[in-house]
C-alpha cells in the first residue's frame, strides 16, 4: 500500500517551560516551506541551533520566523537565533514590536528591556540594549512583517482574521492578538515587559499531583481566564497545507482564539472548525484552555509544550477538558514525560476515556513531540 505523504510535520522541542516550534510543509517543487515559532527561554539556544543547524544546508531556509509576544519562555532563545548566521536565511520575521503598537497614550518612556532588544536587533542595531545579554547584532535591517507590509500582525476585531497564502505553501491564518489586545500593550508596553520577565526569578514550589479520578468535576471548574496583557497580544496561527491543519495557539487568551476560529468557519459555511492538530495555548493552562476554544476547533491531536517545572503546567483541569469534550480518542502530545504527564497514560484512565497519549522517544528526548500530518489531496 503507497505511503501517504506528510502534509504537515511539526516539531515541539524541549525548550523547558517555553515554546520552540518549527513547521514543515513539502512543497510540490521539492522544497519544503518551513517556520520557526518562538526560541523558548534563553538556554534552548543551544538545542535549537543543533537542531537547524543539522537542516540540508542546500535547504536551511527559513520562511517565516515567529516571535509571537515578548514573554522570557517564547523570545529568550530568539536573541542568540538573531546574533547568529541563521537569521540571515530568513524570509520574513514577524512580531509586534513597539512600532506596531497602536498610539494610545504620549510619551511612554522606552523599555531596556528583551523586547527592545528585540526591535533592534531586526532594525539592524549595532548595540544591544540588554545588559548582560547576547549581542543582538546584524548588518542590515531584517525583513520584518513583510507579510503585512510592514505593519502589524493582528486581526482587527474580535472574531475577525487574517489569510497569508503561500505560492505553493501552506495557508496561514492569523487567529490572534486583534487590535484592541495590542493597544493594551501600548499602553503597558515597559511595565509589561518587566512583570513578563520576572517568571525567571521565580521561586519553584513542590508541584502537587491530585487524583484524576473524577475529570467531570476538574473539567468543570470555574477557573478564572488569562488576563495577562503580553499573553493577549499574542500571535496565533492557524496553518494548512493540502488538506491537513494545525494550529498554533502561543500564549493566545482562549476566547479570543475560539471566536477567531468560529470566524473562519463561519466564513467557510460552517459552525466550527475542525482541525487535525491544535497546539494549546499557554502550556496548557486552565485559564487559556477553554470550553469554548474546544468547541470552535474540535481536533484529532493536542500538543502541550511545557515541563511544568515552574508553573506546573499542563494544569489538569485543561488536560480534562480535551480528554472529555474533544472528539472521541483524542491523542495527547506532552513534548516532555514529567510526573505531571505521565498520570495521564495511566493504562486504567484510558481504558476509561479512550484518549491516547504520546511522549518523546526516549532515545531521541532532545527531539521533544514531533507529529507528521498526512496530505488529504
């Protein structure tokens, strides 16, 4: 029986409690479209230069390089990506940096801070304003947001999104952040910045394991919803390539990724959107992780990217939600096996649920998840 070809390959790495994606897509000419989604904190540097750095060197483009919002776990690794040749094979990088903000309030005092950092670097700056960091250095501008002509990447209103078609490639589609989150972030663009990066000196307290014997109960819980303004301006992508689907939730708040969602498949005819894999959103915590974002794009595989080892997550009750209220026989992808995701393979609670887990092979761990979705046309 003929191989059905992989549509869609996606790698979570191991970038501890951040995000490091990349994203594949053969093209029919041979060539694969590929993007880069996030650095994770600064000490994934080392891991996601091994890893591009093993690409064909014939084909180490990257297309698009995506730094979806100024949190330590998401950009950290990005500064060294920057410093580095490989920045120099990237088509397009997009973030919203402090020019994309929308102008709400005069005279905002400038942060020193990695988002700075950040924007000079892709301004082609000579110096790096991060104290003590690595030098954010480059020749020459990079192309930044090109995509939206230099503009930002948003949505414009709640539920609204936006389509980048790839000649080729892949369709991508921008779920998050709308306007209204970015402003929030003009207007708390330094002081975000600062509480954004204080996770890293965070004290680590015992994480405390509770039983998952009733996930009715966990699933429904009133937990309070994301209010953190770095987390809303988020950039979250729905990408498809010859029939498969995966989308790509960063720190994106659930409600404004489920109307986004609703959107789209309102525009296509339809009451959701159903997508073969969905990365969720902020490590799989329950503030973000939703009723109603499961409902917009119900999807056959889960990714969480996280090892829990600072805010322990993936929080259960987010876990539950997907296990109860996903389509029947949803796989679990944790891209690290920790006490915290291992229960969830309990032989007893599978049986009972029908779900499925996977966890790095254990003779390639510094792989993290990877998932091929095959082509359907």
């Amino acid at each position: 029986m003929a191989t059905v070809p992989t549509a869609i390959h996606v790698e979570v790495l191991p970038a501890r409690l951040g995000d490091c994606l990349l994203v594949e897509c053969p093209r029919p000419d041979g060539t694969t479209w590929r993007m880069l989604v996030d650095g994770g904190p600064p000490d994934t540097w080392p891991l996601l230069e091994a890893r591009l750095r093993r690409l064909d060197p014939a084909d180490r483009h990257i297309d698009v390089a995506v730094i979806t919002h100024i949190d330590n776990d998401h950009i950290g690794g990005m500064l060294p990506f920057l410093a580095s040749d490989l920045a120099a094979d990237v088509g397009d990088f997009w973030f919203n940096g402090r020019p994309h903000l929308p102008v709400t309030a005069p005279d905002r005092p400038r942060s020193v801070d990695q988002g700075e950092s950040l924007v000079a670097a892709l301004n082609g700056s000579a110096e790096d304003p991060l104290a003590g960091g690595p030098a954010a250095r480059t020749s020459r501008p990079l192309p930044w947001n090109a995509a939206f002509g230099g503009g930002p990447v948003d949505t414009g209103a709640a539920g609204g999104f936006v389509e980048v078609a790839v000649p080729g490639g892949p369709t991508v589609t921008v779920l998050s952040p709308t306007t209204k989150r970015l402003a929030r972030l003009a207007d708390t663009w330094s002081k975000s910045l600062r509480a954004a990066l204080g996770a890293r000196d965070r004290e680590v307290g015992v994480d405390v394991l509770g039983p998952l014997d009733d996930l009715r109960h966990l699933a429904d819980a009133r937990t309070p919803q994301d209010s953190s303004v770095p987390n809303g301006s988020s950039i979250a992508l729905l990408v498809e390539h010859r029939g498969a689907s995966v989308v790509l939730g960063a720190d994106a708040h659930g409600g404004v990724l489920a109307a986004a969602l609703l959107g789209v498949a309102r525009a296509r005819g339809g009451e959701d959107l159903r997508v073969d894999a969905f990365k969720l959103p902020h490590h799989g915590s329950e503030a973000n992780v939703v009723a109603a974002l499961l409902r917009a794009a119900p999807a056959r595989h889960y990714l969480v990217s996280t090892n829990g080892d600072v805010f322990h997550h993936p929080d259960d009750a987010a876990v539950a939600r997907v296990v109860l209220d996903a389509p029947a026989g949803p796989t679990l992808w944790f891209n690290y096996r920790t006490p915290r995701t291992e229960r969830w393979a309990d032989p007893r609670l599978v049986a009972s649920h029908g779900h499925h887990v996977a966890f790095p092979d254990p003779g390639h761990a510094d792989a993290g998840a990877v998932i091929d979705l095959p082509a359907r046309r």
